[in-house]
C-alpha cells in the first residue's frame, strides 16, 4: 500500500494509476502543486491528496524547439501553464494541437488531463507522465 505521504514519489504512484491530485491542506483547506508536506499559507504539516477535476483553461503556452537529450526526439513540442478548475496553475506538456502552428492554440481554450505511458527499459520501469489535451 502507497504511503499517504504527499511526496513526489507518491504522486509519481498517483500518476500511474491514473489520477491528478494535489496536496491540500486539511486545516485551512489551501491546495498545492507541486504537492508538499507544509501547507503553503497556514504552515501546518500533514498535506492530504486531493484528486483534481483535471480540466483547466491555458493561460500561457511555449513551443519547445531545442529540447534536452531526454526529450529531444519529441521537439518540437507544447508546453502550457494552465489554471485548473480547483483554482490552481499547472504546467504540462500539450498533445493533440501542432506546434508548427502555435496561432491555432488559443489562451483561455478548455482542456483536460490525460495520462501518458512512458516505456522504460523493462516492463516494470514504465512511468506514466501528465499530458493536457483540448477538451
């Protein structure tokens, strides 16, 4: 069983299975991303998950031309910051608009969380990585 831990190892956990939570705090009620142990505005420790909606609104994108030796096989590519429906920003890779063709990608379009397997070198190294997609 996966500690309840708001980790990044945790959340990488959380990903796999499919789900976008955030860390929230259960005193003040403050929703974080990246999730983190302390709650950002009232300081308390012991963060809870909160599975988010996984539907947000683009704020701002960029098109990544030179990428690293990582993701360099995958440029060009879109990378957006968005404001999600729980009133938080994230950042994320955008699939499913062409990044030639950045006038076709609107601020304020609507999309939603989607999940992405990642190979590794064996079966049991796969992760699974958040993407958006317009909705």
């Amino acid at each position: 069983m996966m500690s309840s831990e708001t980790t990044i190892l945790n959340y990488q956990a959380l990903l796999n299975e499919k789900k976008l939570c955030a860390a929230e705090c259960p005193s003040c009620n403050t929703l974080m991303f990246p999730p983190r142990l302390f709650c950002a505005n009232c300081f308390r420790r012991g963060t809870r998950w909160k599975e988010l909606s996984g539907r947000g609104k683009i704020r701002s994108f960029t098109i990544i031309h030179i990428a690293s030796a990582t993701h360099a096989a995958d440029a060009p590519f879109v990378i957006v910051i968005l404001g999600l429906a729980e009133g938080i920003s994230i950042t994320a890779r955008l699939v499913g608009v062409d990044p030639l063709k950045p006038e076709d990608i609107k601020i304020g379009a609507s999309v939603v969380a989607d999940f992405e397997e990642i190979p590794g070198t064996s079966p049991d190294q796969s992760v699974t990585r958040l993407i958006f997609r317009p909705a």
